[in-house]
C-alpha cells in the first residue's frame, strides 16, 4: 500500500488525478478502522492532513465555509451557534479523542448511512464542494449519497469543503443506539425549522440504504405550522408528522435493531424534535 502526502491542494488534486484509486485520509477514524479490522486495504492513501487550508472554515454570505479538514471537536466549540443541528449531531460522535480527529468531510467521504453528520445537512440543505484538475463541483446534498457507503464524487474528485447554510431557526438532532456514547446509531433523525422560508426541513440516517430526507413530512409540516400567531404545535400535526418522517425511511433487519423498531423510532423521534423545534422557536418570537 503507497502512503501519499502531498504538501499543497494541487499536489493533492495532481495526485488524485493520477492515482484514483487512491483513498483520501484526514482524521482517519473511518478508513483505519477498516483497515486494522482488515475490512479493507486501499492500494494507496493519499494523506491531506499536511494541507493548511483545509482546516479553516469561513462565513460566506449567509453560509459557513467549512473546509475538509476542520474537525467535530472544532465544530462544536466555534460552529455550535451558527450551525447547531451539525453541532449537536458533532457531539454524539464517538469519544473526544474521535471528535479530534475526525471530520464531517471524512463522514461524507464514508457515506455511511450511519453517519451522524448526515441527517443535520439534509435537513439544512448543505452542498457538498468538489474539486479535481478539471475545475470545482458543487453537489447539493441531497445529490450526494447514491447507494450504500457510495457517492456522487468522480473518481479523480476531492471533497475540499461543505457549505452549510447558516440557522435562521432552532435545529435539533436525535439519535438512537445502544448506550449513550461511543456508539454507531440504530438510527438518528434531524430537524431544522426555517421561520423566514417557512420550511421545516428533515434529515434521516440509519433507516435506508443512504442517508434521506422526508419530503411529504417536510410539506405538511411547513403548511400546518402557526407562522404567524406563534401557536402552540397541534399534537395531530406532531403526531402525522413522525408517520411520514417514518413511512419516508426503509429500515432492514440487523444486528443492531430490526427494522419495525427503527419506523417507531424515527415516529418518535421526528415528533418530539419537531416539538423542541417549536417550542424554541415560540419562545424566540
């Protein structure tokens, strides 16, 4: 196996263009794993931790910049404001030492369906930043998972940055495993609530081959809520709300739950994170 440490972002780019089967390494939480696990042995990887510009995030317009190399534990303590549905999932990542480590563009390089980075930027709408010798690439998130642990990169592509919309509105994120920490989800669910779109938006994670969101819940959701008078949530609309958030998942059987409970999961979770979303955002109003 070649270990390639490319000094600059061109040199990686350059690199990558010669070497596709390369597996790109940042924090290396994912790919070790595999590798010690002997899951999997790249015929090369191609180390980005030396590139400097990668781990700097920016505010761009109503959007934070935040490069492949910034880490959960960053996230957290300078993001957690800005992007609160990413801070929150960041923070049921693994152990500190992880969260050091590891990276939201590593978890969407993986592509897990277990990912806990992804329910929180589809529920914001995040676009994921391409880049190649050929030119940069922008891919909305939505776009970006196509099967299980796939994506939307082409073979020469490097993931260089995530723009994550800045919140306008509460944000919650909700995860299910089988203890409180250091734990893969048996499945995970986030909500951001947009007051000046008037859009709820929806992320799933663990309950489908790929990461997903829930279209129909979202629209019922963003034409049954009090806008303007700031009501309280009707406990009908909570209620259907988490049966199209569950009916929009495809749950398996396996060793870490079975797929009936996963859809009672996710009911129940959507429903009460949608009930938190709410409830902050009737007491900001």
């Amino acid at each position: 196996m070649d270990f390639l440490r490319p000094p600059t972002w061109p040199d990686a780019l350059a690199l990558k263009a010669e070497r596709p089967e390369a597996t790109p390494i940042q924090g290396g939480t994912d790919v070790m794993v595999e590798i010690n696990l002997d899951k999997g042995r790249p015929a090369a990887l191609l180390d980005l931790t030396p590139i400097p510009e990668l781990r700097e995030w920016s505010r761009e317009g109503g959007e934070i910049r935040v490069g492949a190399g910034v880490t959960y534990s960053r996230l957290i303590a300078e993001l957690g404001t800005d992007l609160p549905g990413l801070a929150q999932a960041s923070r049921t990542v693994g152990s500190p030492q992880i969260r050091n480590r590891g990276t939201v563009a590593g978890n969407l390089g993986a592509a897990s369906p277990a990912g806990d980075s992804h329910p929180p930027l589809l529920a914001c709408g995040a676009v994921v930043e391409a880049e190649s010798v050929r030119g940069t690439r922008l891919i909305p998130i939505r776009e970006f998972y196509t099967g299980v642990k796939r994506h939307a990169l082409a073979p020469d592509e490097l993931i260089r940055a995530v723009r994550v919309p800045v919140a306008t509105g509460p944000q919650y994120f909700s995860k299910i495993g089988t203890r409180n920490a250091m734990v893969i989800a048996v499945c995970s669910f986030a909500v951001a609530v947009d007051p000046g779109e008037r859009r709820v938006g929806t992320g799933i994670g663990s309950a489908a081959p790929t990461p997903r969101h829930a279209p129909q819940a979202e629209d019922f959701a963003s034409g049954r809520l009090d806008w303007d008078g700031h009501g309280p949530l009707d406990p009908g609309v909570a209620r259907r709300f988490g049966e199209l958030v569950a009916a929009s998942a495809a749950p398996i059987d396996d060793v870490r739950g079975r797929a009936a409970y996963r859809t009672h999961a996710l009911a129940v979770m959507a429903r009460r994170a949608l009930g938190w979303a709410w409830d902050d955002f009737r007491g900001s109003a």
